[in-house]
C-alpha cells in the first residue's frame, strides 16, 4: 500500500511530479445507472455493479494511472478549472490518499419533493414531473428541455429513470461490509434521502459494519419524514446532515418551493431528542441566484444558531449559465457590496466567514463568457413561466422585466 503526502500537493517520486486525489484512489460514486469516483467525475467508469467489481476495474485503474503521470483525466474538468484560477478543488479536500475504498456516494434515484431552480430532472423527480407539460416558443438555445437534458448533468451517460432498488441495495451493503474493512464515510445524494425508502433499511444494514462509520447527507429536512425515525436510524453513527437551504428566507419558496418554517421546526425537534453524534449544517449551494440575496443568505443562515454547528457551501459549475460569476459582467458592484455585508453578518462566526471566503475567491477570479449571463436572464424567463412564479416576489435589490428579458436594480438595501 502506498501512503501518499498532501492530496492537494504533488509528491515526487526520482525526480517525478505526480498528482494525487484521494477520490480516484479510495473513493466510489454511484450515479444514475452507472459509477466513478466522486460527484464532480463526469467520466463514465462503470455501469452499476457492486463495489468489488467497479473499484477495482481496469477503468478505475486507468483513472488512477492519469493521475500519477501527472495528467488531468478528462472528467475532472471541474477540478483543474478551479485550480486554474487558484480556488480550491474537491481533489485537495484531504490530506493523505492510499489504495484503500474509504468513501462510498450512493444515490438510490433521483426521488425528490422539490423542483430547485438550480436541479434538473436528473437530479429532481419533481422537476421531471413538470417539464411533463412543458411547452415553450423560445429557440432551441433556451429551450428548458433541451438545456436540462444537455447541460444540467455531469456526465452523458446519466440516465434518470436507473434507480438502486432494494435488492440492489441489500447487494451493495454487504458487499462493503464483507470486503472492505477500511470503509470510513457513506455519503447518500439524491433527490432527497428522506423521500427515499432505500434510506434507512440502507442504514440498518451499513450499521453493522466492522467500522463506526460516518454517514452524510443532504437533506431539504422538508419532506414527509419521521423526525424520530430517523434519530434512532442515525444513532449507530457519526453523522452529518447537511440541510439544502441555499436561499434566504424570504427567497426559500422561489428557490426551493419549500417551507423554511416546517424545516426550522423539524430541526428543533430532532434537536430536543436524546443527544448523539451528529453534526448539522445549512448549506448555500451558490449559484448567480445566490448572488442576488447573498448577505441576506447569510443572515438568515446566522439565525438558525445554536440549532446547527456550522456551515457549508458549494459553487454551481454546470451549467455554465448559473455560474455565480456570472452576475460579475454586469453587477460586479453590487455583487461585491453583497459579499462585504455578509462578512461583516459573520464578523463573529470562523465557519460561515470561511465558506463566505470561498465563494468570494472563487467570484472575483473566475472569467466566463458573457453569453452565459444572457442566457442565465432567458432562463429566469422560462422557469418563471414553467413553475407559475414570480421573480420580483422574491428579490428586493435585483428586479426582473420579463419583457425586455433584463435585470435592474432598486437601491434599497446595497446603497
């Protein structure tokens, strides 16, 4: 077994440079109907199989072989681009990297109670049952369709309608538990975990692994769940629940088609039950929405303490036209006075100071081309139209005229 150093950094080996990610070398991710190494691989490695025959495959190996020759596999475009502009990348997340299966995404279908303007169909059954009784006049170019199934994805051989069933399932379980003694951490995606009903027969299983292991997902904490139920669920693990929130308050049901007041109540619920090791954070998954509301995000993330102990964030890369930089060709004042209030809401807070970094660093330094804003303004256009909503309902400072197809500014609150 080889134990490597710094992940994000190279090791040389007589004189070679050789990049590292500990995803290519432990990891396994499990899409729609087929596999590879993390959520940001969008090269197809393996169709869906159990973990022995896809971990150790020759095209895993092929991956991992790139790596060490200190090239860039083509799937991990998203990576070498942050990296290009010197943000950090989810191959620089851990420190140390060996041969070992440690981590395990599993995405059982894309089952969800939401349409989130930020998912897709792929990602979203709820999405999928809207764009049923789509229609639309505009051309191809913004034809939400056309967009969702080409551009809303992370690689081409996803296909939404392959879900994990429950044999498949009970296969997966004791494959990890009979052959891979090292397994740390299960991350479960969606759709929504909790709309799920692999979720917790999945749980019951993984608990009697020889490891305690360490259970994450991303939740809205909104759908027709068992606060109770699920508590006891996690109880044999370390856990970590990362709440979707990625809006304000005010901007939740346009986002999300939630309600933050049912996701508030039943995270003070879980809370008040018998304590267990389970660390709970709101999540921004930062697109040029975001952008728009960002110190009020931030805010409102704020006010969920001491219900939670940190934060999290995440930047939306694809599709290109809901790029948080985006929002920079033309509101580049705006979108850093945004960025300046919510650090001084964090001023007393490391987490949500850091991830606030992150996203900044990320805004300011990356270049994309401007046909990617226009289309981000035709987009709005459609999915107003598509989901019966509003814009302005949700946006104090940015407004929308959907005549023009334009963004304009009331100088209410950034002034």
């Amino acid at each position: 077994m080889r134990d490597y150093l710094q992940a994000g950094k190279a090791r040389c080996i007589f004189g070679r440079i050789i990049m590292k990610c500990f995803y290519a070398s432990s990891g396994l991710n499990y899409k729609n109907g087929w596999a590879t190494t993390c959520p940001r691989q969008s090269d197809m490695l393996g169709m869906q199989a159990t973990p022995s025959m896809l971990f150790r495959s020759k095209k895993f190996q092929e991956l991992r072989d790139t790596l060490e020759r200190d090239e860039w596999p083509k799937g991990c475009h998203l990576c070498r681009e942050s990296e290009e502009i010197g943000h950090p990348s989810m191959r620089q997340d851990h420190k140390w990297v060996d041969e070992n299966l440690r981590h395990v995404e599993l995405r059982f279908s894309n089952a969800c109670n939401m349409a989130c303007l930020h998912c897709s169909e792929v990602f979203s059954s709820g999405w999928e049952k809207v764009l049923s009784g789509y229609k639309s006049e505009v051309a191809e170019t913004f034809e939400l369709i056309n967009l969702t199934k080409k551009m809303h994805r992370h690689g081409k051989g996803d296909n939404h309608k392959i879900q994990i069933n429950m044999n498949e399932v009970v296969l997966i379980c004791k494959d990890l538990i009979d052959n891979f003694p090292y397994l740390q951490m299960i991350d479960f995606a969606g759709g929504e975990v909790l709309f799920q009903k692999q979720f917790f027969p999945c749980l019951e299983m993984l608990a009697s692994h020889r490891n305690r292991l360490k259970i994450s997902f991303h939740t809205n904490f909104n759908a027709p769940f068992d606060v109770k139920e699920l508590h006891k669920y996690l109880a044999p693990f370390k856990s970590v629940i990362t709440i979707s929130l990625d809006s304000s308050k005010e901007m939740y049901p346009y986002f999300r088609d939630g309600n933050w007041d049912k996701m508030e109540n039943n995270l003070r619920e879980f809370r008040e039950l018998p304590d267990i090791d389970c660390h709970i954070q709101p999540s921004c998954t930062t697109s040029a929405y975001q952008m728009m509301d960002f110190a009020q995000i931030w805010d409102d993330f704020l006010s969920l303490e001491p219900l939670v102990n940190g934060y999290d964030a995440s930047i939306v890369q694809t599709p290109r036209y809901l790029d948080p930089a985006i929002m920079m060709h033309e509101w580049s004042h705006k979108i850093v006075a945004g960025i300046d209030l919510a650090r001084v809401y964090a001023r007393n807070n490391w987490s949500a100071t850091q991830w606030i970094n992150y996203i900044s660093d990320y805004v300011l330094n990356k270049k994309t081309p401007y046909n990617d804003y226009y289309r981000f303004l035709q987009y709005i256009s459609e999915t107003d139209t598509l989901f019966g909503k509003d814009f302005n309902d949700a946006f104090d400072i940015f407004r929308y005229d959907p005549e023009e197809k334009e963004l304009y500014t009331n100088d209410c609150r950034l002034s």
